[in-house]
C-alpha cells in the first residue's frame, strides 16, 4: 500500500513514521530551569550527527495534541547544558514513567525513583544508575515548524561522558556491547532489547572495496538459493577469489560425489552449503564451496 503522509492526521503520521523508523535510542535527558529546578524525560527522536565536534541532537517535538511546547525545550533555551543519560533494560520502565507530562515544578527524579549526581562540567545534574553518561552543552536550538507534531531540535555538543567499569571489556578500553541490554523504542508501545543473544557482527568495508554482487559469477549472483544477505558478504572481498587446491572438506567432497551426474542439483547442494557456512562466518570457504561448482 502506498502511504500518501499529506492526507493523514498529525496523529496518524506520527503512527506510521514511528513504526517504520525503528528502532530508535533514547536520550534520557537531564535539564534544569533558570531557578534550578531539575526536569527528566526521553526522547526517542535522537542520535550521533558528529564525532569531531561531538555533537547529538534530539528533538523535543510540539506535542501533537494541543501543539505545546516540553519543559525539556523550555529548560534548555534558559539554561543551554543538558545530561544525555542512555537509558538501559535495568531502568526501562523507570525512563518510561519519567515521560509522565508532570506539571512544571515536579521533579522527575524523585517521581520515578532516580538518583541525582552532580555533573563534573555542566550545572545539570545526572542520573546515577545510568551506566552512560553525556554532559553535554546545548549549541543550538533549531525549530522545524510551529504546529503540533513538529520538532524541535536540540544541538547538543558532548563535553565528557562517564561510563560505568561494568560494561568495559576486559581491556577496560571500550564499552562491551555484550555488557549493557541498551534498549531502543519502535511504535506504540513496542521496544527492544539488545542482549548477546541477537547481536551479530557484519564485516565492514574500510579501505579495499568490496567486488561488489554486480561482479559475481551469473551462477552465484542468480543463485535460487543464496539470500540477499549472502550475496553481501560474498560481494565484500576484495578480489575475486581463486580455486585452492589445498582446499578440503569433507561436505565438499560428498556433495560432488553424490549429485555430479545432475549438475542443476549439484549446483543447488552447493549453494545450500554455502548458505550455512556464510551464516557461520565462513565465507571464504563459502567461495571455496561455490567456486567447486562453478568450475565443475
């Protein structure tokens, strides 16, 4: 179906542009007012836009019911510093409890639970059982329109962060991903969680180019078998690779063996191996695989 946004509410784009962007981080940010007074609330309209200054933005969008603006947006053009607290499985419902729309004046921390650390550069104060902290300076404020829905961007430049030992790898150098169930927001009510459990790897391109699924032999780049997915991965080598006579496996072996009087079903087995070996990571032995039947 095609979805023409100019024809819906501002209600009903914002349904269907959550549920399809997705999912999306949440910036659980800390304000305060020009008196002082501490304001929390998550925004999931948030991410990296530069490492070099680095900077986040999230938007405190107008809310679409009756077009008013967020104390979050209120707080920042008094008072431009902010705490960007990343929120993790551990305090999900406590963040969500936080969204409440609490009159101006009522502290958040204390109404869903959260303790207040003092910051090391910014007068806002953090949230202490985030294991993510960003103290952060406001750069800018940008408005995108003036009617409900409509967001208001918060340019946000990263002086420092505080990140709990907990989640370090072993070398204390970097955050474990494995470490911290970060949790991200789709549509409606709809989250997930990110565990060991559905986190995979996907080699990246750095400064050799992939051969690309264009260059790929017909027989593999038409394959009925191979997913999308595995033409990716076969596509990212650099050069094309060659047979190796030192090449052996076993499965190899069989599948030659059995189906050589068929070469459609050979063909087929072939690649049905390859697949499996592709999922496992293997991918040079994929081609191995693969190339056995192309030169058969």
């Amino acid at each position: 179906m095609k979805i023409d946004l100019s024809t819906l509410s501002p209600a009903q784009k914002q349904a269907w542009l959550q549920h399809a962007v997705a999912p999306r981080p949440i910036a659980f940010a800390s304000t305060i007012d020009a008196a002082g007074n501490a304001n929390l609330s998550p925004f999931s309209f948030f991410n990296l836009f530069s490492s070099n200054p680095p900077v986040v933005i999230f938007s405190s969008a107008r809310r679409v019911r009756d077009n008013t603006t967020k104390h979050t947006l209120q707080n920042v053009i008094e008072v431009p510093e902010c705490v960007i607290n990343i929120c993790d499985y551990a305090m999900v419902q406590q963040t969500s409890l936080a969204s409440c729309e609490y009159p101006k004046g009522v502290d958040e921390f204390v109404k869903a639970g959260f303790t207040k650390e003092a910051a090391t550069m910014v007068r806002v104060p953090m949230v202490k059982e985030a294991k993510i902290k960003m103290e952060c300076k406001v750069l800018e404020t940008k408005s995108l329109g003036e009617n409900g829905g409509a967001g208001q961007l918060i340019i946000a430049e990263v002086l420092c962060m505080h990140v709990d030992d907990s989640i370090l790898n072993s070398e204390g150098t970097m955050i474990d991903q494995r470490k911290i169930e970060l949790v991200a927001r789709l549509g409606g009510d709809w989250y997930c969680k990110v565990n060991p459990d559905n986190l995979f790897t996907v080699p990246k391109p750095n400064t050799q180019l992939g051969i690309g699924i264009d260059a790929l032999p017909a027989g593999i780049r038409n394959s009925k078998t191979l997913t999308g997915n595995d033409l990716g991965m076969l596509a990212n080598v650099h050069e094309m690779p060659v047979v190796d006579p030192a090449f052996e496996d076993a499965q190899l072996k069989n599948i030659v063996q059995y189906f050589s009087v068929n070469p459609e079903e050979m063909e087929q087995e072939l690649h049905r191996y390859a697949a499996k070996l592709i999922a496992a990571n293997q991918v040079t032995a994929a081609w191995q695989v693969l190339l056995a039947g192309e030169t058969a």
